[in-house]
C-alpha cells in the first residue's frame, strides 16, 4: 500500500476525521491565521 493510500484512509476513519475537524477548527481562530500569514511570509521571503 502506498503511503498516500495509507493517508488517505487514516483520513477517512473516525480519529482522521476528529483531527481534521479539530485543525479546522483551530485555523478559524484569529491569532492562528496570524500565525499561518506571518509564517507564509516569511517562507515567500527566503527565496
């Protein structure tokens, strides 16, 4: 089994859906998208 294959069904099981919602839920959150922003930033700028 490949290891996308592996992914793709850890996704689709009950614990790979509660840590999907649980990452959605924490990019909702203001500070966190800050965070993503200024991270994204940064990384854009080392090239």
């Amino acid at each position: 089994m490949k290891i996308i294959d592996r992914i793709r069904a850890f996704l689709r099981s009950p614990k790979g859906q509660r840590l999907t919602q649980q990452a959605r839920e924490q990019l909702n959150k203001p500070e966190n998208k800050r965070r993503l922003r200024d991270l994204a930033r940064r990384l854009r700028q080392r090239r």
